[in-house]
C-alpha cells in the first residue's frame, strides 16, 4: 500500500508531525501540487490526502485510489458521483472553538478598532498630539444588549452564540434544523426575514449550498437595520460582493469581518479590498495548530477505520 498527501504544507507547515500517517504505509507528502501534476503524483497510490487539490473524474477514471481523506470539513474538491465507489471521508469536527473564538476576534475588532489604534499611537504618535487624556477616531461599540444573529446554529455557530451571549448579547439565529436543546438554553430561532430584520450583528456559519449562495445580497441588505455589522467565518460564496461592498461605502453596513471570499487567494480586483470599515483576513479561522493537529489526528484515524474494515465520516 502506497500514500500520497497532494497538499500537506497548509495543514502542517512543519509544526506538526506526520509520524502517525507515515508509520502506516511508505508516505510521499507533497506541499502543493499543480493540476497538471496530479495524476502522476497519484501514480500508483491506493490512499490520497487532499485538501484543496481537486480530485476530479478523470483522476479517478486515470489513477486506481481505494480511499480518498479529504483534510477538512469542505469536500467539495472531490467529484463525489465519480467516487461512488470510493469511500471520501472528512473531518467533521476539529475546529469550532477556534472558528467560533476567530469570528467573535473579528466582530470585536470592528467595535474598538483595535490595530487601527494601535497603529495610529505606535507610528503617527497620533495620541501624543491629541493633548488629551483620551484618542480615538472611530465610533467604538458596546455589544451588551444588540442582537447577533447566528445563520446556521451547527457546532462553530453554537460556539460563536455561546461567547456571544456570554458578552451580553441576545441570540437569535436561523437554521434549516431547529434544536430544541438550544431553544431551552435560551437560543431564539426565527425566519431568515425576522433574523435580517432584527440583528445588529450577523455573522454566517452555514455551508455553501446553490440556495444559499449569494444570501448577504443587495435585496436582504436592505431589509436589515442600518448599520448592522456582518460576520463571515464560513464560506465566501455566501456574500454578494459587489453588494456588500457597496453598502459598506453608503454606511447602510457599518462594518464587516470576513476570513472567507468567493476566489481564494483574493483577486485584486475584489471590491471588498477598497471598500469602507472591511476587514478581511487570509482564511484562518480554522487554523490555530491546536486545531490543525485535531483535524490531522482525525484524518489519520478515519484511515486507521479504513484499514480495519471500518469506514468513518463518509461524505459519499
């Protein structure tokens, strides 16, 4: 039996170790790999890691793979209805603390502005001008009390509703699924109309689905509050770009967070670049190596099942 991870460098940088993976089987680890230089690298391989490299139908028709680990929760790099026969397993659950954490550091950023104040002490001495006890230049905001509005309450959107409420926030939240466990911890669930109508705060934590696509557009925009603030953490297709953008720059959005957009890495023509009270950050919410070493030791084991005659976290 022979491995092959296509794309290891994001997951593990070099502060992990693949001593698990690679005790199994004799292991080639690729940090990146090219389209072109997929099915060779598969060559003869039975096992394929990926995480971003797509593993399509004419690998799958051209390489002889028994079983595919995907290297993450999203596995829509993999044809699926080419792998019918091929089990594709994922790793479900690795890292909500850390996503739920990274959505409320976003929102929380855009309150106090805290790096922009940071800057402007550290490099334009900008409080040591000012003459007076106190600096700042952007309106700073109080959570306690406001509304965030939670769409999709799955396991990142619990955590973010969980330090969400415990800063004083009410939380209501939209889901196709409705808890009632989560409904008697005080958790509202509303119509998608209700949540745009009422939030302050709305942060996304859905996947990616054609009917979703584009849900932060310029027709709900215009039914949420004037100057709510908007949260991304799940999956850039989710925002209607140019929309947003345009709101951001005519106030009716007061601020937005994003860690997703719809191209990745960002095109430079992306209208959120240049677009008013924007934050946009590299796609890390998931990221801390706490995290990273979860979902690389789930990955090992769903391979471990596999071996054993057990097939875990199927996706297919």
């Amino acid at each position: 039996m022979k491995i092959v991870v296509l794309d290891g460098f994001t997951l593990n940088p070099g502060d992990l170790s693949w001593k698990e993976l690679t005790n199994i089987a004799p292991t080639t680890i690729y940090d990146k790999t090219e389209d072109v230089d997929i099915v060779s690298r598969i060559g003869d391989a039975d096992i394929v890691f990926t995480n971003k490299t797509p593993i399509t139908k004419e690998t799958i028709e051209k390489t002889n793979i028994k079983w595919i680990g995907v290297l993450a929760t999203g596995y829509n790099v993999v044809d699926i209805d080419a792998a019918s026969e091929i089990p594709v397993c994922n790793v479900p659950t690795y890292g909500n603390d850390a996503v739920g954490q990274f959505a409320i550091a976003l929102l929380l950023e855009l309150c106090h502005h805290i790096g922009h104040h940071n800057y402007r002490v550290r490099h334009e001495n900008a409080w040591q001008k000012c003459g007076n006890f106190c600096f700042w230049d952007y309106p700073l905001i109080e959570l306690a009390g406001k509304t965030i509005g939670i769409i999709g309450l799955g396991r990142n959107g619990q955590v973010t509703a969980k330090v969400a409420k415990a800063l004083g926030m009410n939380v209501i939240a939209y889901d196709k699924f409705v808890n009632m466990e989560l409904e008697k911890e005080g958790y509202k669930y509303v119509s998608e109309d209700e949540l745009f109508k009422q939030a302050d705060v709305i942060s996304l934590h859905c996947p990616l689905f054609p009917e979703n696509t584009g849900i932060i557009c310029k027709e709900n925009i215009a039914k949420m509050k004037d100057g709510v603030m908007i949260i991304n953490t799940a999956r850039g297709g989710l925002v209607n770009e140019q929309d947003l953008a345009e709101a951001l720059n005519n106030g009716k959005v007061a601020g937005a967070g994003l860690d997703v957009v719809s191209t990745e890495p960002i095109a430079d023509d992306n209208p959120l670049l240049t677009a008013q009270n924007c934050i946009l950050t590299p796609h890390i919410a998931w990221a801390p190596k706490e995290s990273r070493g979860r979902l690389l030791d789930i990955a090992v084991n769903n391979l471990k099942e596999f071996l054993k005659g057990n097939i875990i976290n199927r996706v297919n």
